[in-house]
C-alpha cells in the first residue's frame, strides 16, 4: 500500500467513529427517554385515587402524567408533552 492510500484510510476510520459515536448518542438518548416516560407513566398509574405526576426539564415542566380516578383498572395513565 501506498502511503496516501494508509492517509486516505485514516481519514476515513476517523469519520466513521464520528458517526458510530453519533448514531450511540442517540440510541442512548432515545431509550433513557422511553425508560424515564415508561417510570412516570408507572408511578401515575399507581396512584391510588388518580391524581398527576410531572416530569421537569432544565427546571421547567414538561410532561404531565395524570390518572383520573375514574378510569377503570388498567387503565394507562393520559401523558401529555405540554407544560404541568
């Protein structure tokens, strides 16, 4: 091999641990999302005569989780993506 065949496959490496370390981002991000919305949606399904739980992020609500304690058992809990 020549060497700016080896320069050529060192800029390419590089750029593609750019995009495995982007597309890991946002796998992580994605599932901690559905993992802390799957936790809220949980504790306001339990809840015993209804009532809400709210999610903050970066100190404002964002997510309001109720259960009206008319729903029939079972029922899962409305989660809305609008301030508390």
């Amino acid at each position: 091999m020549s060497l700016p065949v080896l320069v050529l496959l060192v800029f390419v490496m590089r750029r593609a641990k750019g995009v495995v370390e982007m597309l890991v981002k946002a796998y992580i991000e994605t599932r901690t999302e559905r993992e802390q919305r799957a936790t809220m949606v949980a504790m306001a399904q339990s809840l015993p005569n209804g009532g809400a739980a709210a999610r903050f992020e970066e100190g404002r609500p964002a997510w309001l989780f109720r259960k009206d304690a008319a729903d029939p058992a079972g029922h899962r809990a409305i989660a809305t993506r609008e301030a508390a």
